[in-house]
C-alpha cells in the first residue's frame, strides 16, 4: 500500500472523518509525548508500523445493516493508523507498507 492510500481508509477514532484530524491529533500526541513507549518509538523510527493492521474493504458492502461507512474501514490497529497518519501528515511515512485487508465473501 503506498502512504497516499492510507488516506483511502476511514477510522472510527475520529467517527470516519476523511481528513483524519481526530486520528493525526492523537498520532501526533504519541510521538511528541510519549517517544518512550514501543510502538510511538518503533514507528517513529522506521517510518511504518511492525504489525499490519486490518482493513475491511467495504466498497461494495453487502449487509447493508452494518453501521459502517462505504470504503476501507479500519477495523484493527487504532493506534498503529493513528501515528500512521501523523507520520503521513509530517511526510515520515515510508513509501511501502502493508495491511491485512478484508473482503466479505458472498454466498
């Protein structure tokens, strides 16, 4: 996944808003307040995050009840995408990383 898709997916931390400001806020309070703790320390340090997360692709949703935005939801990894995107807002993202992406299977 290139850093431009990251803005592609939507996060419940910050109820879906597409510009992140809720997610780069918190990223952003990680790594300038908390560089100690492993995974602020890790990321700020190789630019990426050392477990993928997990995206749902609900492009095309296919339960309808589901209370959940059309697109690549994220669905595991809040802090890890929070600091993804603080990073991506400083340009400190690396240029290649990967996602657990989820697609529901119609039968």
């Amino acid at each position: 996944m290139a850093p431009s898709h990251l803005l592609d997916v939507r996060s419940e931390w910050d109820g879906y808003d597409p510009l992140h400001a809720g997610c780069v806020a918190k990223g952003r309070d990680l790594i300038v307040n908390m560089p100690g703790l492993y995974l602020p320390a890790s990321m700020a340090a190789s630019g990426t995050w050392p477990i993928r997360p997990i995206v749902l692709d609900n492009r095309s949703p296919i339960d309808e009840t589901a209370d959940l935005p059309q697109g690549l939801v994220l669905i595991e990894g809040h802090l890890r995408f929070n600091i993804a995107a603080y990073l991506l807002s400083v340009g400190r993202f690396a240029q290649r990383h990967s996602v657990w992406l989820m697609r529901a299977i119609e039968k």
